[in-house]
C-alpha cells in the first residue's frame, strides 16, 4: 500500500535540496497507480482553466465560421483544442514542487475518488508509516509526474504524442520500470 509519495524535482546539481511529501488519506495498492493519481490531481490543480472555451458570443461565432479555430478571432482566448505543451506542463510541475504555501494553495489536489493528495505534512507524521508505505521519486520528479499523466486527461490531438515525449526523456530504468514504463524505451 502506498500512502506517501516523497518529489524531488531535478537531477543531481539541478536537483531541489528539498523534497515535498504528498500523502494520500486511502493509499493504493500499486506505485503506478499511486504515482498516476498524483500525477492527475498535479495536472487537473494546474490545467483547471486552460481547457477550450466558448463561452462569450464572439467566441461562439469564431466557432461557427471556423470549427477548427484556437483562438477568438476578436478577443484572442482559447476557443478550441490545442496541442498540449509536456515541456511547458514540466516546468509549471518543478515550479509547483518549489512553490510556497500561498502560492501553492489548498485542498486543491483532489483524486477521481474526492480524496486529497496533502502536500502539508510533518516528518512525525511520516514517520509513522511504514517503509513501505513510502515511495521516493529521487530525482526528475516534474518529468515522472508529467509522464504519468491519464493520457484520457489531454486534449484529444494530444494523447498520441504522449508516448512519443515519454520515449525522449530521460528518466533512469529502474525508475521506468517501476511505474510500468519499461515498455516505452529511451531514444
């Protein structure tokens, strides 16, 4: 059962001197399926407002001249599907993992379940739990959550490259494997 997931973000000289340790109130019973539901409620905290919207009338009208448009031909915001941007979601995910309690928030990284993944815990706490209990993500810790993400999660246009980002980043074996990646080789 994995209750505490310890990040990193990084790689040896880049990497953070500190870690965040996300706890989770229920726990799961593989690290792949702890490490996805993380990496989920990381994407769904960040990307809450960035999906397509056609709310206002010349939006709608951009739409309806051309299915296909991006963005507002009059007000510019996002109005259709764009390609999702990995490296981009990787840096938002270091500089969450580096972030200070206001600018990080509360009670905002919720699972598909309704349970919260708590960033706010105190080492007496952890310490309670089990060795096995905890899984460390010793480095790269923003790649790993980007690379798990629900592929379901993206835009529809989006999901396929997933793989291909996953097979150009590098992560260490041990790690791939671990989180049900191995099948995804390295170029």
């Amino acid at each position: 059962m994995i209750k505490c997931i310890a990040v990193h973000s990084g790689y040896v000289e880049s990497s953070s001197i500190g870690v965040v340790l996300f706890t989770h109130p229920q726990g799961f019973e593989t690290l792949p399926v702890a490490v996805r539901s993380l990496a989920d409620a990381i994407f769904n905290k960040l990307h809450e407002d960035t999906g397509p919207s056609a709310k206002k009338a010349c939006c709608k009208k951009t739409l309806e001249k051309d299915p296909e448009a991006v963005y507002c031909s009059k007000c510019r915001s996002t109005v259709g599907e764009r390609p999702f941007d990995f490296e981009a979601h990787e840096d938002e995910v270091r500089h969450l993992l580096n972030s200070t309690a206001d600018s990080f928030g509360g009670g905002e990284l919720v699972d598909e379940d309704g349970y919260e993944w708590n960033p706010w815990n105190s080492i007496q706490k952890i310490m309670k739990l089990d060795p096995s209990e905890v899984h460390e993500i010793q480095s790269y810790g923003e790649r790993v959550l980007t690379m798990m993400i629900s592929p379901e999660l993206l835009p529809e246009g989006s999901r396929g490259a997933l793989q291909e980002w996953v097979e150009g980043i590098y992560i260490e074996q041990e790690d791939r494997k671990k989180l049900g990646l191995s099948k995804y080789k390295h170029n």
